[in-house]
C-alpha cells in the first residue's frame, strides 16, 4: 500500500472512532497533506491543511500554538505553489499565533521570519525583506549555526537588489 492509501485508511478510522476534529484525526490529515505536498500536488495539500486548521481553531481556539503551526505549513505550501501573496498574507497570520506563544527568541519564529522574508524578496518587497531577515539575525545571533539560512537569505536580497539596479 501507498502511504497516500494508509493516511486514508487511518483518517477514515479516525474519524469513524475518534471524530473529525479530534487531534489524531487531524495529525493524519497533516501527514496526509505530506504526502501530497512531496509530489507537489499542492491542490490536495491545502485542502487537508484547510480541513486541520478548521479542526484545529475550533478545538484549540484560534491562538493555539498548533494553529500557528498549521499557518505557517500552509504559507509554505502557497510559497512552492507560486502563490506569494497569499503565501506573505499567511506567514504573517502564523507570526501572529506563534510569537505571543514562544516569544521573539524561539528558533520555529525565526524559521517562519526567514521564510516570510523570503517571500517578501520574491514580491520585490527587498527593504521589507532585508528588515525582516536582519530581525532573524539578532535573533538567532549572527554566528550560531543556525543562521545560515538567513545569511543566505540576505544575499538573495542583496542579489535581488543588484539586479533591480541593472535593469534601470
């Protein structure tokens, strides 16, 4: 069996059992939504996301750390579908749920600012950007090695920047 097979099998059992709003129930819709999201059909991902963050808010309430999280997914997911706007609109609403819960220094918040500031480099929103991904920095501190990413996100604006320059 595929794990796309088993992922159904397990939610129609759950929610048979369980309920469909039930935590179990909704961690095999996410994990379903994986499965979709690594054979990029993105389509069928959201619309599992869309299902665990209904489930979610409704039995955690709309600023449950798990609803953050789902957020965050879900801009992820309009990230690598080309769908930047809706993509800046969502980590911002993750960003919303996950900073009054971990607090500024939590390294998921810099996970979900890095990628927010890489969106906002795509949409030509460089100043933005590069602010958002200066914030990730003090954050996480500029010699940790999980900064990285964000350097190299820096570079992409830098990059970005240059390029806008060239073209005038």
């Amino acid at each position: 069996k595929s794990a796309e097979a088993n992922y159904k099998e397990a939610i129609a059992i759950d929610v048979a059992d369980l309920g469909e709003e039930h935590p179990e129930t909704l961690s095999a819709r996410e994990n379903l939504g994986n499965v979709y999201f690594r054979s990029k059909r993105y389509d069928e991902t959201l619309r599992n996301l869309d299902m665990v963050l209904a489930g979610r808010r409704k039995a955690l309430g709309a600023d449950a750390e798990p609803v953050g999280r789902t957020l965050a997914n879900m801009a992820t997911v309009y990230k690598e579908a080309g769908r930047i706007p809706e993509s800046e609109r969502t980590y911002r609403e993750a960003l919303a749920v996950l900073v009054p819960k971990l607090g500024e220094q939590n390294l998921d918040v810099a996970s979900v600012r890095m990628s927010l500031g890489d969106a906002l480099r795509k949409l030509g929103k460089l100043d933005e950007a590069e602010a958002v991904i200066k914030d990730g920095l003090a954050t996480l501190g500029e010699n940790t090695p999980n900064c990285g990413y964000l350097w190299a996100e820096q570079a992409n604006v830098f990059e970005a920047r240059a390029k806008r320059c060239r073209q005038k």
